[in-house]
C-alpha cells in the first residue's frame, strides 16, 4: 500500500509518517523544511521531499517524480497546513492571510489535481483531507483558519461528488492535539490534550481503515 502525506516535517504529519513507515508500507512524504525532512527514516519504499504544496509546479514535479520510482498512492493524506497568529481579523496581515489560503486551501488542491488521475486510472483510492474543529464550528481570533476548513469540508463533499467508483474523498476532523500549532493558540493550556505520539494509536489505524463507501463523510478521530 502506497500512503502520501503532506506537511511531514512535524505534528500530526511527522506522527503519521513515523507510524506508516514503522509498520512497513511505503510511504511518500514532503515538507518545506530540508533540515527536518533529513532526520525522517531512510529505508527501501520510503522517499520524502522538499516541497511546497502553495507551489503547483513544485507538486506537480513531485508527483511525476514519484510515479517513476514510487508509484500512485493509496491513501493521500492532506496534512500540511498554517494557523495565523490569534488576533482578531482586522488585525491579520494580508499576507499572513494570503499564506495561510495557499497552503490549506490551494495546497490540497494542487495535491489533488497533480495525484488524483494516477488513482483514478488504478480505479482505487482515498483522499483524507485534514480539517479541525474549526471547519465545523468557529471560534475568535482564528478566523482566517476556520475559513480554511471550512472550505476544506465543501471542497471534499463536492469532490465526493465527482469521483468514480472505487474511490473515495474524506474530510477529517483529527481532534484536538498537542503540536505547536495548537500551542500557538492555547499556550500551556495545550499540555491538557494529547500529544502526536499518543493520537497516532488511534489515527495510524483510523485512515488505514478508510474505505470506498466512507465517500462523502466528514468524519473524526
């Protein structure tokens, strides 16, 4: 089974990426950060890369890279993703919000558009895109990344829509988890929920366990 991640290099993606990769399948990874992606394993089926989902032509290289020398994925999860600082939404910076609308929403549809017709001719495949608790509801000094998942959750339910037989596209909500983009918003209150390394027990096997009649859902770890 070949699994792909984005936004490997820490929190929930890094958790995912360890936990694939420890249990023996193959498993492609990105990231911005060169010096995080080089401490991630190195064994036979595992392969990971510098790029940047905000950039198509940089995925769209990745996934032809990846289609000589690793083949179509899976299971895509669309991990990778930016919170603004906490301030009210007069307040953030327009390229804060520019950033944020790149990575979490034209990112995972870059990710899409580059992989989703290799599965489509393998007539199989999940696509899991990562939402929050703030794509379902709402809460102050956040906004920018509730618009985002929000939109993540249309955007899977009408791709839902679209696609044939066989496969299936998922909006999950992955809880509420210790990484630094939480402790960006709770401080030390953040030490309350848990860390990656407990949440991927449930998680590791949770999108394993996607199948094509969970087309549609907007589902929860």
């Amino acid at each position: 089974m070949n699994i792909l991640i984005t936004g490997v290099t820490s929190g929930l993606g890094r958790a995912l990426f360890s936990y694939y990769a420890d249990g023996g399948y193959r498993v492609a990874g990105c990231g911005r950060s060169v010096e995080k992606l080089a401490t991630l394993p190195k064994e036979e089926g595992l392969t990971v890369r510098a790029v940047d989902v905000a950039d198509s032509s940089a995925v769209h290289e990745w996934a032809e890279e990846l289609s000589k020398v690793w083949g179509c994925p899976d299971l895509i999860i669309n991990n990778a993703a930016l919170i603004n600082q906490p301030v009210p939404m007069w307040e953030v910076e327009e390229e804060e919000f520019s950033a944020l609308i790149d990575v979490n929403i034209k990112g995972v549809f870059h990710v899409i558009k580059a992989f989703l017709p290799g599965m489509i001719a393998q007539n199989r495949g999940v696509i899991a895109n990562l939402s929050s608790g703030w794509g379902r509801s709402t809460s102050p000094k956040v906004a920018p990344y509730c618009a985002s998942k929000w939109a993540i959750e249309g955007l899977t339910a009408a791709l839902a829509q679209e696609l044939p037989a066989g496969l299936a596209a998922v909006a999950v909500n992955p809880g509420i988890i210790n990484t630094p983009m939480l402790q960006s918003c709770f401080g030390k209150g953040a030490q309350s929920h848990p860390t990656p390394d407990q949440w991927i027990q449930k998680a590791g096997p949770f999108f394993l366990g996607l199948r094509e009649n969970d087309n549609g859902k907007a589902l929860s770890v």
